[in-house]
C-alpha cells in the first residue's frame, strides 16, 4: 500500500471529472461526438418546422390586416350614415364632406388602410390621399346591397378589396368577384351579365 487511504477517493473524484471534461466512458477510451449530432438534430427540426409554419403566419396576417381594413370601413360607413340622416337621406359624395375636424381629426387615420405605409395628407385633400373610394350619388333609398365605398385593388395585393354597402354592412370581395363576368380574351368582348 502506497497511497493513504484517503487519497483513493480524491483520485476516483478526478479521475471522473476528467472523463466528464472530455465526453470518455469508463469502457472506451474514444470521444463520442453524439452531443453534436443530436445538437443538429434538433436545429434541424426548428429550422423544418419553422418553414412550415410561415406560410400559416403569413396567411393569419393577412387575415387580419384586412379584418382591420374592413373595421376601417365599418365605422367611416356609420359616419356616413349618420351624415346621410342630417342631409335628407343623401350620402356625402367626397371624404372632405364628412368635415373630421377639431375632435375628430383621428377619423381621418380610418381613411388610410392599414396595409399601404403612406402618411396621412391635409384634410382638404383627403380624397387624394384616401385609400377607399368613396362613390358619389348614393342614398339611403338605395338597395342595401349598393356599394358606397370600396378600396382600390392594390391595397391588398391581388387578393381582392373590402366593400362597403349602403346599409353599412361591409365584406371580403375577392378578386374574381370585383371584375364580374371575365373578359374573353379571344374575342375581346364581355361576357354577358
């Protein structure tokens, strides 16, 4: 016997810590590189799944930046309504007869659609700077399904526009309902309606 006895469990401590630092097991004397591996492993699950789950991000964005559109459209459809009940029943035929002033003047952010990054203009040119159309001539003696105020196409891509209707109601049109019957393009008329 050589070594005190207490120093046989300090060995066996630093003999264990030292195959700890460098990854070895008691049996072999390799290092084994199955931390990196599964390191890969597990990035390459992340990166999978999160190309699979953009498309759905993206998609759900859109959903609600139109849905936020549509709101925008909503409220400037009850002003209108509410301007229509002081003026025998007839709808302005421009945005700047509606008058957002003084307290009013966050309306006009309504004007702008949340997916266009445009600055909000002077009011007396808001129907220059408005991101829905306002279409003149409109009553409340109108069908409820007229058109009052639409948005043009390009605001949301080619997917379609946010309509709003005479009664107030508004609605996701998209793209094949906004052009009607299609254009033959053979003969270069319309179709009939």
């Amino acid at each position: 016997m050589s070594q005190p006895p207490a120093a046989v469990p300090q060995l066996c401590v630093s003999r264990a810590i030292a195959m700890a630092e460098t990854n070895v097991s008691p049996t072999t004397s390799h290092r084994r590189p199955i931390g990196r591996i599964i390191l890969a492993t597990i990035a390459g699950i992340i990166l999978v799944g999160g190309v699979m789950v953009l498309p759905a991000v993206h998609s759900a964005w859109g959903r609600m930046v139109r849905l936020d559109c549509e709101c925008n459209l909503r409220q400037l459809g009850l002003r209108c309504r509410e301007y229509a009940a002081e003026h025998n029943g007839h709808f302005p035929s421009a945005w700047v007869e509606l008058n957002f002033v003084g307290d009013d003047t966050n309306w006009a952010k309504l004007l702008r659609c949340p997916q266009t990054d445009h600055e909000i203009g002077a009011w007396t040119q808001v129907d220059l700077w408005a991101d829905y159309r306002l279409l003149p001539g409109r009553t409340t003696n109108d069908p409820p399904d007229r058109i009052l105020a639409l948005e043009p196409l390009g605001n949301h891509g080619s997917a379609g526009a946010n309509v709003l209707f005479v009664d107030g109601a508004t609605q996701w049109w998209p793209l094949s309902r906004l052009l009607g019957p299609s254009v033959q393009s053979s003969t270069g008329t319309k179709s009939a309606k």
